[in-house]
C-alpha cells in the first residue's frame, strides 16, 4: 500500500512541477493554496491528470487567487465551464468524443454541488408549511392516483380540489375515504402523508374536498435532478411503445412550449387534454442547436378553463452531447438566441402568447 501511495506523490510532484514551469505561473501562497492540493484534489474527484491540467489553464486563465476554489464554488466552476465551452468552440474541438467527455464530468460535478446544497435548506414537519396551490398527488388505495392542488390550508383542515378522472364517476363518494397525499416542494424532499376524507364542499367556486390535518408528515427522496423554467417553441411527436428514435425530425410536429427542462425529463405545455402514459419525442432549440427529447408522460395537468395541459416527461437516457447542452441550459451558460431555428417555426404557428400562461403554470 505504501508503494503505491510513495509512486503517487512522485509522479504528482513532477506533474506539478512541469505545470508550473510550462506556465511560468508560481504555485498560490492562499492558505488553501497550492497547485499539488490542487491535483491531489482533482484527483479525489475522479479527474485524470490530463484533465486536472486542463483544469489548472482554466484557473490560472481565470487569474483564480486560490486554484482550488473550483472544486467547491459554483461561480468559480460556472467560469471555468463557460471558459472551456468557449475555447473548445473557438478551436473546433467542441464536437470530438474527449471533449464531450470531460464536460459532462464536470457538469456532473456542477450539479452535485447544486444538489447538495438543497440538502442544508431545512424541511418542514407539519402540514402547515404546505403553501396554497400547491400541486398534489393523491393515491386512493385500490384504485389510482389522481392530480388535484390545495385550495386551503387552515389549522382545522386542508381544502383540496375535487379530482377528476375517469377512472372514477362523477358520483364516487369521497366522504370517509382514507388517501395519501405526495407533494414536492421547490428545492427541497417530496413530502407524503396519510389523511381521510372529512366532506365534500365548494370553495372558491370548486368542487373540493374538505381533509383531515395529518398528525406527521414523511419526507422522501430529494430530486436527483436540477430543473429550470423555460419558454421556448418545440415540437411533439408520438411514439409507438419502445421505439427508441431520437432522430430530429425535418418536418413539424404537434405545436407545444418547453415549460421545463433537467436532465432526466420536461414539461411541455400543449393545446387539449393531455393523456398520460404516451410515448412521446420533444424537438426544441438551445443555443441554435436542434435536440430532441424521447421519454413517457408520467402525469398531466389539465387546466379545463384554459383547455390547455401540461404534460410532465421522464426521459429515456439521454445522448452525452445533448445531456451537455441541456445542463448548459440548467446551469445558464448558454447563449439566449435561438433566432435561427433549424426546423420550420413561425410565430402564428406555435401561438406564444396563447400559451404563455399555460407554461407558467407547471409546478
């Protein structure tokens, strides 16, 4: 074990040394500082030594006091994937395999410190911390889910939105019911709880349900996913059940708005009344690039006064290079133009402004 370690630090040193000479660059004085913690810390993550060097122009480019802050700022991270992109762009090496490669580590890495610094954000305990409007999921055992939201929450019982389905009437009594209730807050855990059915109201002009306040509530998994808000024209296409087709498509398809984006799925808002369970390919635009999206609609919110729904996709896995773009998009360090659209796209076709609110309306 000793030996290894021993060969390790040599080739370390000589790495180190050779960097700094090549780059006429002293190693920094910080008290973090260091071009050897530098490596060594890299090396920890999983970084070759010919990435860690890469790495290393980047921060000397970026005329960092402390190289290391990379491995643990978002800003300083942020910077040196924006330098990279563009660098790799201006020497046409943006396409080949290698660099594809190293991007998505470090986007990996970008959205790990993301993620992990959700996890200091404290939860709740009680469901009066669950804001109103808030987007729910309801499992009635034996019989489904069912998406509803809260109407109102009060110390006495919380109001939700009658579901509608058609995997139950019109006339299914709801009274007595015992459910559980899902809900995911922003930046946080999704949050269940068990509850009954104390009466059927209106309110607010709703058919709704009147339910009991749950003595504890559970916290699940985090996401393992960043999202970002998005309003940008795509299209749809229909799949047939397991057809793997990622392809662009050269001629238009069901006319539909990106409300969300991440790397493991999107919302997409659309005309009519969604149908959950499709095969669907979304095509869209990112720094002028066409992507395309395959994946299952997992839910659907129909907003009926709007006709208008927002369908919620899990992704099929994604290509390296369009997962890169996408996270660039996460992260915002891509260019905002998409003016020169690859595939046919006229402002009256995709009715913007008829379904700006829609998009806005994704939880």
């Amino acid at each position: 074990m000793l030996v290894p370690l021993l060969v390790f630090i040599v080739i370390l040193l000589a790495v180190v040394v050779l960097a700094m000479v090549s780059s006429g660059k002293k190693a920094p004085k910080g008290k973090k500082g260091g071009w050897i913690n530098f490596y060594a810390k890299g090396k920890d993550l999983g970084f070759s030594f010919k990435e860690i060097d890469l790495l290393r122009r980047l921060a000397v480019t970026l005329d960092l006091d402390d190289p290391a802050t990379l491995f643990w700022s978002q800003e300083q991270l942020d910077a040196c994937i924006k330098t990279l992109v563009k660098n790799a762009r201006f020497s046409g090496t943006d396409q080949e395999p290698e660099t594809q490669e190293f991007m998505s580590k470090l986007f990996d890495y970008r959205k790990k410190l993301a993620i992990e610094k959700t996890k200091v954000k404290p939860g709740i305990s009680n469901s009066r911390s669950i804001d109103e409007d808030m987007r729910i999921l309801i499992n009635l055992k034996g019989v489904g889910n069912f998406n509803s939201r809260i109407i109102k929450n009060t110390s006495q019982y919380i109001t939700i939105a009658r579901p509608v389905s058609q995997k139950i009437p019109q006339s299914y009594t709801w009274t007595g019911q015992k459910i559980a209730i899902f809900f995911q807050r922003e930046n946080d855990a999704g949050y269940v709880f068990d509850t009954e059915v104390l009466d059927e109201v209106y309110s607010k002009g709703y058919a709704a349900l009147q339910l009991a306040p749950p003595g504890k509530l559970e916290r699940t998994q985090r996401r393992n996913s960043i999202r970002v808000k998005t309003n940008k024209p795509a299209f749809l296409y229909l799949l047939a059940d397991g057809e793997p087709d990622d392809a662009l498509e050269a001629l238009p398809g069901y006319k539909c708005v990106l409300a969300d984006l991440s790397d493991s799925g999107c919302a997409v808002a659309i005309g009519g009344k969604g149908v959950p369970d499709l095969r669907v390919k979304i095509q869209f635009v990112l720094d002028n690039t066409p992507l395309t999206m395959c994946g299952t609609v997992r839910s659907v919110d129909f907003k009926e006064e709007e006709n208008r729904s927002i369908l919620h996709i899990k992704a099929d896995e994604i290509a390296k290079e369009t997962r890169n773009h996408i996270l660039g998009e996460v992260f915002g360090m891509l260019e905002d133009d998409d003016s020169l659209l690859p595939f046919r796209v006229v402002d009256e076709e995709i009715e913007h402004e008829a379904n700006q609110e829609a998009a806005d309306s994704f939880f």
